[in-house]
C-alpha cells in the first residue's frame, strides 16, 4: 500500500485557490479538517455549523475560526439562514457534512436525527438550486447507507440501500434525496452534485461521544481500562485524511465539468485495514505506550449495530484515480501522536503537518 505509485497528482488541488467554499459541520471533527486542508489549498472557506453541536473539540484548539473567510452559526434545518448564507456569501462549491452522525445517538433522538440528516440536506441541495453562484457540490453520507447482510463482500455503489438504526436509516434516506435533486433539477443544468460514502474515520481531534479511538484517549489520559463494546466487530478504518482526499478529487472532477462524476462513491481502506475493534484498541495501547482494555460486551443490549461492514472502493480507485495511501498502523500513529502532541505544539500546525505528509505519500 505505501509503495504504490500516486496515481493522482494531489497538486492539481491547486482548482481550490481563491474559490468561495461552504463547508457545512465545519465545527465537526471531518469538517474541521476538511476546512483546513480547503485553507491550506487557498480557498476561501465560509463554515456553517450549529452552535449546539458538542464535538467540536478539534474547532476550537486549531482556532479554525480565525483562518475562515466566513464563519456562519445556524442550524441546517433552519431553511431561511441556511438561504441567507447562500444569498451573502454565494459560494462556487458545496461540500455538505453537517450531521447528527452517532448511531447510539439515533436511537436516544431518532427523529431530530432525521430531521438533521434528511431535511437539512433537502435544505442545502434547495439552495444549492436556486443559487446561481454554486456549479458543483459534494454530499457527504456514510459506508452505512447500505442495507446490511453482514456480508464480507464490499458493498458497491449500486448496491441496495437501507438502515436498520435511525442514523443507518437517515444517510440512506438522504441518498435518496440527493438522487432525487440530481434527477428532478439537476439532470439538464450546469451543477453538478455528487454523493460520498465513507468508513469508519479516524484521526487527531475527534472527541465525539461513543467513537472508539477517543474513548480509548480519555481512558488512557485518565488512568482508566478502556471499556470495549463488541471487540470483533469488524470496520473499514481509515484516516480521516483518506476520505477527504477523495472529497476534494471528487470536487475537482466536478468543478472541471466531468458530468461522469456526479453519482455516489465509496471511500474506504484497502481490505488489510478492514479490522476488528480489539485490534484497533491494541494498536491504541502500543503507540500510546500505556493502557490496556477490558470487553464490557452487554449481551442484553438493544440498540443493534453491525457486527460486520466492507466498502468495494473499485469505482473510486479506477475512475477516480484516488487510492488509500495508510495501511492501518500508519493510521492508528499519527491519530495517537497528535491527541500525545497537541497541548505542547500547535495544533493547527500538526494537522497541516499531517496533511503535508499525506499529499507526498504514495
């Protein structure tokens, strides 16, 4: 995987340089890092976030706020500000993350998560449409839209949708949705809007409730045992720096006018990154140099999440040209080395570091 030749030339990311870019859920651990990467390419980023969104850890320690060209609080249901933002800033390009995105959340708040998750989207591609300014757009939804047969075969891109849990349930309606526009107002028009599915993401500054790598973080940074649920689950880990590598080729495609691009996609690891949950935590404990954990499996447990779940990235890798670049051990280091690094060195600049190694990376 390390030794393979770049296909794709990261430096052609230059199209994003003094471009009007809205990130929605710029506050959110893969939107803060996706704005910083935007940032780092020149473009002129306009953030949107709720201001009741409580993951956003990674915003506040890089100080991404003062790097933006626009920094919007508004919630993306509120489909009068979310309107009001297009009208002001009208952006060129649209890369929409803003999400309720944890699947035991979904359970304890299924219908804000399909408010959030559905009608939010409807919103922003409803204003994508009636924007003038806006010729491209990418729509970020998750690897678990598929419904799920506990398969070990990937799933592709034109497999079945669906969602046993609310959140599962609420990306695949949002496909729809998006489908939906795609077709019904987009099909004949100069915008081009496409969709991405991604895995289980991971990286420096995720401090989101339920999420694997940040409980192991807190627990080692407490002297605690890290309490692992359903240790041989399996999931398609990836740096978070894999994913949005592909958002942002996928966004170029577009903003060149390749109409061939505006459809779904898969972004996923090679299948040796496709692990159990205990090896991740056992790769946590190596890198971190402590900690240990503990199977705290409820075997009377409700709230239903896939045991087994695999993305077919061939699509991405042969049209796109996009690649994942880390094999598992060079994902769980460098997301260990920035949560042991950030209170001594400057976070925004590890993270460009991060990024700056990933762009000349094979």
């Amino acid at each position: 995987m390390g030794n393979k030749p770049c296909v794709e030339d990261m430096e052609g990311l230059n199209i994003y340089k003094g471009k009007k870019v809205l990130v929605t859920g710029h506050t959110g651990f893969k939107g803060c890092w996706l704005s910083i990467w935007l940032c780092s390419l020149g473009a002129k980023v306009i953030g949107y976030s709720s201001d009741n969104w409580n993951n956003d850890f990674l915003y506040k320690e890089t100080k991404l706020k003062d790097k933006l060209f626009a920094d919007v609080k508004g919630d993306i249901r509120d489909l009068k500000k979310v309107k009001e933002t297009f009208d002001k800033y009208k952006p060129e390009i649209v890369f929409h993350l803003a999400a309720q995105p944890i699947v035991r959340t979904s359970y304890d708040n299924p219908v804000e998560t399909f408010e959030i998750n559905v009608i939010g989207t409807a919103n922003i591609l409803d204003c994508i449409k009636n924007e003038d300014s806006v010729k491209s757009a990418v729509l970020i939804t998750t690897d678990k839209v598929y419904k799920n047969k506990e398969s070990s075969k990937g799933y592709n891109e034109e497999d079945e949708l669906g969602g046993h849990d609310p959140y599962s349930a609420s990306k695949a309606c949002a496909e729809i949705v998006i489908d939906s526009y795609r077709k019904s107002f987009f099909n004949n028009t100069d915008k081009l809007i496409a969709s991405a599915r991604a895995g289980n993401v991971v990286g420096g500054g995720d401090m989101a409730k339920d999420r694997l790598i940040p409980d192991c973080i807190k627990s080692i940074n407490e002297g605690k045992t890290i309490d692992i649920r359903s240790p041989d689950s399996v999931r398609p880990w990836q740096h978070v720096l894999e994913p949005l590598s592909g958002y942002l080729l996928l966004g170029k495609s577009l903003i060149e006018r390749k109409k061939e691009f505006a459809s779904a996609w898969n972004f996923g690891p090679e299948k040796e990154s496709q692990i159990e949950v205990k090896k991740v935590a056992d790769f946590v404990v190596k890198y971190a140099k402590k900690g240990s954990w503990k199977d705290t499996s409820d075997p009377n447990e409700k709230k239903h999440e896939t045991k087994l779940l695999m993305l077919d990235i061939h699509k991405a890798k042969t049209t796109l040209k996009w690649h994942p670049k880390f094999d598992i051990q060079k994902t769980i280091k460098n997301t260990v080395e920035w949560y042991m690094n950030y209170k001594k060195d400057d976070p925004y600049m590890i993270c460009i570091k991060q990024i700056e190694e990933y762009e000349k990376s094979k």
